[in-house]
C-alpha cells in the first residue's frame, strides 16, 4: 500500500502499498525500477561450502558459485570456466546463467571475461539453520510471533496447524524457495499469472520479492520442522500445515492495474473449490487510495463478492501512518478484515506494545478491525529479485529477508484465520471475523481508530466459543468508477496514462456487466476470463484495438511487439508506480520498508 518512511530505521529497506518501499511521494514517481534478475535459494542445488568456508579458502580451493551472462555471451562463460580450472553445474533459466565451481583464486579473472554479467557466491542451503537460529530472538522472527505474540503455537500444540486449508494470496507470485516446498512438494499452488511475465522462464514466480515474503509468513515451514511451540532451528509460518495458492498480478517492475487485481479475486472466488482446492482464505497486502464509498468501489466489490461466497478476506489498511483517518481500498469495505500493524517488542504481553506509525488509522466509524506483529518481520528471501537486490541490507544470512509495513500483519492475520478454520470446519467468514476481534487485546495507549479490537490472541481465540455473529452493513454494488477506484496513481503506457473506464489494456469496461459477472462467478471458466484465456498468453503482434475483457481469446498470443492501440508494451513506462512505496495504478502494496 502507500508508505512512507514514518517508522522505519535506517536499516529498513522500503516494502509494499500505493507505495512500496517506503520511498517519499515524490521519489516513487520518479523513481524508474529495473527488471531483476531471479535467482530462487535451492534452485542452484545444494552448496559446496559455507560461507564461513569460502572466507576461509586457500587458492588452491574450490568454491561453489553463479555465473549470470551476457545476452549474446554464447559458451564463452563456460569455456572460461572450464579453462580456469572449474566445472560448469546446472544450467539456471531463470536468471540467464549457470552455476558453477571455480578456484577461489580465479574468481577476478572469470569476472573479468567476456559475456559474464556478475559471479556471486552459491551459498545455496548450507546456512539455513544457522540464519534461522540467529534470528529467533528478534522480535519480528515468526519463531517469536508465533510463540510469543500471536499464541499462534498454542494452536499448533493444540494440533492445529492450517492443514486442509488452502489460503490465496494475490501478489507478485512466489518462488518455491526451501521452506515453501513442502514435504510432498505440493505446498504451493499457482493460479494464472496475469502479468506479462507469464510466457518466460519467471512465469508464476516472484520477481519483485514480496509475494514470496508474505506467503512465508502464511505458511512457511523447512521440510523437517515440528509443527509444535520452542522449535528455533526451522522456519515455520502462522499456519504451517496450510497450503498457498499464488495468483501473480505483478512483475518485477511491480506493474499491475486495479483491473487485473479485480481479474484475479474473481478467478479466486470462481476456483475456490474446484481441482481438489479448499481456498477459505484470501490475502491482499495491497490497496488503493481510491475517493469512493465502498458501496461503488469495483474493487471493494470484488473482494467483498468473495466474502459472501464464503471466503475470509483478510486486507491491509495501509502505510500512509496515523492522521490519515481512512484505511484503503479495499480494507475500507466494512465486511473484510482490515488488519493494521503493531509493534509487540517481541513480548507476549501488551503492555509495551505500540502500533506502528506508519499504519493508517480509521475515521472512528471504519477503523483497522485488529492488529498483528507488522515491525521487522523476518520471511523467506526470494534471492534476485528486486527487493532483494534493491535493499541487501534486509537480508539475514543466506535464506530470510526483514521487512516492515501492514502487508506483513496481514499476512500474519491470513495464517491466524486458516489456523481457526482447520479447529472449525464450518465456520463463517462473519464468525471468523468476530472470534479475531472478540478475543483480540487491546494495547494501552493506542486509540480504537488506531487498532481496532487490538492485537490478534489465538490463544484466547483457540478455548472460545464459536460466535454467532452475521454482518449487516449495507451491500455493495460495484457499479461505480474503475477510475476513482484506481485513485490517484496511474499505469503510463507509451507516454500515455490508462485513465478512466478502461482496463489495463485500454479498453472499455461495463462494470455493470463486470458486476453481475462478479456476482454469479460467470467471467471464469477454467483459465479464460469471460472467454478471454490467460493461459499460456503470448499476444505477440495482435493489437489492443477491438479486443474487450470478453469474447476475446488471448492464448497463443504473445505480449512482446504488440500494440495497444498504438501503444507497445516495449518502451512502455510504468514511472510512478512501484513495488518500492509507490503506487501500482493506484493500488498500495502495504509494507513499509524492508530493515
């Protein structure tokens, strides 16, 4: 969502919201974000040596490490490997490059030859439990979280672990890095990649870096974790037994449209139980500062269409800090779960809790309904991405990565609801709801508008009675602006801003017709949109020009070299907006900064 530097220390590297990363205002629109490379800790396989070894090398050592090349290097790079006295190993699509073993004293010299772009250290999976441990006693580490915030491993001891529930979580994808691999590799599960990213070698995966981070969070656990309280050694999520299903909305330049976010909700409401998936959660750590009433908002409809049908939607309210007095979109929709961040201090008391000050506040009738640890949470690292690259201060060790924002809380809440729907089957989103708010603490100090009910306790929440709780606040309608929902940032394609009502593509949007679509799961069937297929899209050389949301097919398409309307995809800028504290079209990826 839109951040801002308030909370933040100078170790913080910015995270999500109509801004990502915490940059000021007038940076993120500035700033110009470059594609990052993806290189996925395990992909490379398992390391050599540690990274105490490598420091520790003589010349005549090998050291296990990634070569990334040059467009155009040819075998140039391995010929100069193998010249030096290293072997090539496993050939890395996704990042253009190699991995390989060199003498440490050749390491200059391969980074000096022709057609080699970079040579790091393959530190792989050696240091796993090392960085793992040496986190635990931070306050942010989901091992204090779990244990000694949330009371979320009184549920896991309780035998209770999120497993059967599938949570959804729309973001910028997710690498299946070590502990989001699952012991039966089935842990992650990949809805359509709507991003342009969808026909490469990083199709599904995370670019950017946040989807991974927040998924961690959800649903974290290495292959050989307990899922009871006191284990240190391994990473493990809120709902460990849980299973993430990423719908990918934004590529690596954090480039996305509210319209594509609306395509992505409704494709998790329409396939919410079908092929074997149980999906009872959806996560969005991501907003508008869109100006209208919720009752219009397409957004705010789409999401709360997901509510009635069943699903606990679980939304950031934002990082723009107290005074704003107004969560955002879609958080503002009184049905979800608008989820703020506070600062436990690593206790489990709330006596010295504080919420964060980045985190917006309500207007004392639409207040955040709780809140949950959002300061310095540590989560799995996707390693190349641009987050990653972009603030390699947030990292620890080899495997996790430390930010801050509303996005990680709600992340946290995610998990906290699949952990109640496993102990209760057939509980309500509404109940759900009430049972997180009914048996939430209130933090001394801070006021309702601020923190709602208070911080999360699923210990409490775990021994108490399901409520019998149904919201009746006014349905919504989605039959407002795509425009006003989109709010003050907007995506510029070829010099040219897609404002008004249109889609990310330019064309013409009914929203009644989108509305009523919405409303009867009629626009997804399959991997096709109201007839348009997004499933193994190339669109290469078509035009935007006659083409709706409906009625068109975009399978054996191709993105590179075609118009819209005039408009190419190459050369298009996406200035103003940004995973980093900037706006995606509006929309606010609520995580503050990345410390």
């Amino acid at each position: 969502m839109i951040s801002n530097q308030r909370g933040s220390t100078a170790q913080d590297a910015p995270g999500y919201g109509v801004t990502w990363g915490g940059l000021p205002l007038h940076a993120r629109r500035a700033m110009t974000v470059a594609v990052a490379s993806l290189v996925a800790a395990g992909l490379a396989g398992p390391t050599a040596a540690s990274a105490a070894t490598t420091a520790s090398a003589s010349s005549a050592d090998q050291v296990s490490v990634i070569v990334r090349e040059l467009e155009g290097a040819g075998n140039a790079p391995e010929r100069a490997v193998s010249a030096f006295g290293g072997s090539v190993g496993r050939q890395l699509d996704i990042m253009g490059g190699f991995t390989a073993t060199v003498p440490v004293d050749r390491l200059d010299a391969l980074r000096g030859v022709a057609g080699v772009a970079s040579v790091t250290d393959d530190a792989g999976l050696a240091l796993q439990s090392t960085d793992v441990e040496s986190s635990a006693a931070q306050a942010g580490s989901l091992y204090t979280i779990a244990n000694q915030v949330t009371g979320a491993s009184a549920m896991w001891d309780a035998g209770y672990t999120g497993k059967g529930v599938d949570v959804a979580v729309i973001d910028s994808g997710v690498v299946p890095v070590d502990g989001l691999t699952g012991r039966t590799n089935t842990k992650i599960v990949y809805g359509p990649d709507l991003t342009m990213e969808n026909n490469g070698p990083t199709k599904n995966l995370d670019t950017y870096g946040h989807g991974t981070a927040m998924s961690s969070i959800i649903a974290g656990r290495d292959s050989a974790a307990t899922t009871v309280s006191g284990n240190a050694t391994d990473f493990v999520g809120m709902a460990p037994d849980s299973r993430i299903v990423s719908i990918k909305v934004a590529d690596a330049k954090g480039q996305t449209d509210v319209s594509q976010a609306i395509a992505a909700i409704d494709w998790v409401v329409s396939n919410r139980n079908k092929n074997g998936l149980n999906i009872r959660v959806l996560n969005m750590s991501f907003g508008t500062d869109g100006v209208q009433d919720y009752v219009l908002d397409p957004l705010a409809y789409a999401a709360e269409q997901a509510w009635h049908k069943g699903i606990v939607v679980v939304v950031a309210v934002g990082n723009e800090g107290f005074g704003t007095a107004k969560v955002n979109n879609p958080a503002y929709n009184p049905y979800l779960i608008a989820v703020g961040s506070n600062n436990a201090n690593g206790t489990a008391t709330t006596a010295d809790d504080v919420v964060s000050t980045f985190s917006n506040d309500g207007d004392g009738t639409r207040n955040p309904d709780v809140v949950a640890p959002g300061d310095h949470v540590v989560g799995l690292r996707a390693a190349g991405s641009y987050l990653d690259t972009t603030y390699p201060t947030a990292r620890i060790g080899e495997r996790l990565f430390r930010g801050s924002g509303t996005s990680q809380a709600a992340a946290v809440v995610s998990g906290a609801a699949a952990l109640l729907i496993q102990q209760r089957p057939n509980i309500k989103p509404d109940q759900v709801k009430a049972l997180l708010t009914g048996t939430a603490s209130a933090i001394p100090g801070a006021t309702a508008a601020q923190q709602g009910a208070g911080l999360i306790d699923l210990a409490k929440a775990k021994d108490a009675a399901t409520p019998d709780k149904v919201q009746n606040f006014k349905l919504s309608t989605g039959i407002g602006s795509l425009e006003l929902s989109r709010g003050s940032v907007h995506v510029t394609v070829g010099g040219r801003e897609v404002r008004g009502e249109v889609d990310v593509r330019g064309r013409g949007v009914d929203v009644r017709a989108l509305a009523a679509g919405l409303r009867n799961s009629a626009n997804w069937n399959g991997m096709s949109w109201s007839g348009m297929s997004w499933s193994g899209m190339s669109w290469s050389g078509m035009s935007w020009s006659g083409m709706s949301w409906s009625g068109m097919s975009w399978s054996g398409m191709s993105w590179s070299g075609m118009s819209w309307s005039g408009m190419s995809w190459s050369g298009m800028s996406w200035s103003g907006m940004s995973w980093s504290g900037m706006s995606w079209s509006g929309m606010s990826w609520s995580g503050m900064s990345w410390s």
